[in-house]
C-alpha cells in the first residue's frame, strides 16, 4: 500500500510518501507562518521527490485531532480535497497517538517497560492526551481533553502502574511541561522523563496508518475532526461583561 501521510494538527506540520512501510520521501516544517502556507508546498515537495502523482496513491493518512482547531481543519481540508480529486480514500490517525509513535525510547532504563504519555498543550492546565504501553501500543489511558492532575491520577492510578515492575513514563509533546508540574505536585515516585520538543513525525503517521491497514480506509466525504474539547464562543453579553 502506497500512501500520503499528513499533519497539520499542532504547531509543526509535516508530510510524506510511504509504501509498505517504507519511506519514499517526507519532510517536516517548523515555520512560524500559518500552516495554509506551508502545507501544500510541502506535499508538492514530496510527491515530487518520490516522483509519484496522486493518482499513484492507494490512500491518504491524515492527522484528525486533537491539537489546534484551525490546523486540524486545514490539514482535513486539504486531504479531504486531495483524496476526492483523485478518487482515493482515507485513513485517519490520532494525533496523540501519531505523536508517540513519533518517538524512540532512548531512555537509560534499560529493561524498563514503558508508558508513554504524548501530550498537546491546551491551555490553563489542559492537555489533549492518552498513555500507551510503548512496546505494545494498547491504551491505557483514552485519548481526550484533560485537566493535568486529572490526568496525572488516573495514569498513576492504573493497574500497569501500581502492579508493574520497572516501570517508568515518557511524557512527549508540548504539553510535557504542564505535565511535569502535575506529577511533580503529586509526587509520584516512579522514573519520569520529559520531551518537550517531540513533535509528530512522518513516520509515526506512518506506523498508525499502516497499522490500521486498508480495512481502515474511507471515503474522503466521511472524514471528521477529532477535537477532543469543544470550541468556545464568548456570547455578546460575555463580552461586554468582559
């Protein structure tokens, strides 16, 4: 299966060209303008540098959410239009879960089995996140919008970690530091370490998608956002009451 594999969903976004598994050609943006500029020349680049056109394609990957409203529907947008131009279909991923298979465990503990938090910052205290085993990817704590500490007792209070043996975290993402702060005031007494600067990567789009399979393809039409928290608009006398 030979696929284009999108993200738009948080503040870098990144696209690539994928067969089998194997990588074709992707690239990764960290430019600060608006990912309605940057996107499309991206996959142009891609595409061209694997030297495949869309009609090559057997599907499309794309990041649905959770992170920023905006990037999520830009990069939906766009796929969506991609994949009905050239009568494909989709596959879509989970941000959070794009975003841990993203990384490698290159943590010391060698041996340690290992919970990964990926995690989105949203603001006063939230985060868009979940906790999968790394070894395994089964979820252990579903993906949604939390509250940190929240967030931090439920992970603490799993059996994988209460009854587990070497068992450490991994929080990624840009929402580590709000999570630092949450484990810190609870005082968790496990081996915790941060990646703040982890972003989703082409391959972790990748590993999702083909993870999935083509049983997971569909029409480019019933594609839909994952949010995770919902958009909120000050009513008229919210803002006059400032």
């Amino acid at each position: 299966m030979r696929i284009l594999v999108c993200d738009t969903s948080n503040s870098t976004c990144c696209a690539g060209v994928y067969e089998d598994g194997k990588a074709l050609a992707y690239k990764l943006s960290f430019e600060k303008r608006t990912h309605s500029e940057t996107f499309m020349p991206l996959v142009h680049e891609v595409m061209a540098e694997a030297g495949i056109t869309h009609a090559d394609l057997d599907a499309y990957a794309v990041t649905v959410g959770p992170g920023s409203f905006t990037g999520v529907r830009i990069g939906l947008s766009a796929v969506k239009a991609m994949a009905l131009a050239a009568g494909k279909g989709c596959i879509p991923v989970s941000s959070t879960e794009a975003l841990a298979r993203s990384v490698d465990n290159a943590t010391v503990a060698t041996g340690a089995e290992t919970l990964l938090v990926p995690a989105f910052e949203a603001r006063n205290n939230r985060v868009f996140a979940q906790a999968i085993e790394d070894d395994t990817a089964k979820t252990i704590v579903k993906e949604d919008a939390y509250d940190a500490d929240e967030l931090v007792k439920k992970i603490l209070g799993t059996p994988e970690l209460i009854y587990g043996t070497k068992r450490q975290i991994i929080v990624v993402g840009d929402g580590a530091e709000t999570m630092r702060g949450a484990f810190e005031r609870a005082k968790a007494h496990v081996n915790i370490y941060y990646a703040p600067g982890a972003a989703i990567m082409p391959k972790g789009i990748a590993e999702a998608a083909f993870a999935k399979g083509e049983a997971a393809i569909i029409n480019g039409r019933d594609i839909k956002a994952s949010y995770c928290a919902a958009s909120r608009v000050k009513t008229l006398k919210e803002q006059q009451n400032g």
